[in-house]
C-alpha cells in the first residue's frame, strides 16, 4: 500500500488550495482515509477523515467549516479543499490508511495509531 500526498504550496491568508491523496495498493471502497499535519515543533494532529464510500467524516475543530474532504473511487484518490487558509495551518500535511478494513471514521476524533503507510507529505505554507 502506497499513498501520495500532493497539492501543497505558498498562499496568502484567506487562500485556497486542495491537497490530493492518491492511494495504490488498496481501494478507498474498503479502506478509510485520514489527513494529518504536522508543523515545525509540533505533534502530528488529525486534521480530516473520511470513511469507506465517504460514509462518515471527521473534522478536526479548527478546519471545521473551512476545510471539506471529498473521495473519488474511480481515481482511488481523496481530496482536502482548504479554503479561509490562516498562517496556523502552515504544516507538512501527510495521508494515511486506516489499516482496518471497513472501518469508519469517528465524528469526534482521528486516532493516530489507527493509521498506517504514511504518505512523504505536501507542505503547505500560508503567508501572513
């Protein structure tokens, strides 16, 4: 199983830009997806989760109503449209697998340790 994270790059705040994950190895039909970020000196936090057939959904509090996570089977890839972007969201922003299969995603939180195969990340940098 491989992901690929891309789509990052420079924006001012109030910018948009949509991160795409491209998973190989395993179909997002059985699989759940999560977005992490991870800024200089910080933890890796959940941002976004979406589950198998974009069943469930998870959204961190401070994405939430700014960010929207979306899946396309037919590509096996899962987007995360960012938009109102602040100086805060400046992170490396990696993809990973929930290893188990058929398992949703939680409203209320994106478990670290249920993700696998971690992605090389995109780095998103908002300009104040």
């Amino acid at each position: 199983v491989q992901l690929q994270a891309s789509g990052g790059g420079l924006v001012q705040t109030g910018g948009s830009l949509r991160l795409s994950c491209v998973l190989s190895g395993a179909s997002l039909d059985y699989y759940a997806i999560g977005w992490f970020r991870q800024a200089p000196g910080k933890e890796r936090e959940g941002v976004s989760g979406i589950s198998s057939h974009g069943s469930n959904t998870y959204y961190s509090e401070s994405v939430k109503g700014r960010f929207a996570i979306s899946g396309d089977s037919a590509k096996n890839t899962v987007y995360l449209q960012m938009n109102s972007l602040k100086p805060e969201d400046t992170a490396v922003y990696f993809c990973a697998v929930d290893y188990r299969p058929g398992a949703t995603v939680a409203p209320g939180a994106l478990p670290l340790g249920n993700f696998r195969h971690w992605g090389q990340g995109t780095l998103v940098t908002v300009s104040s």
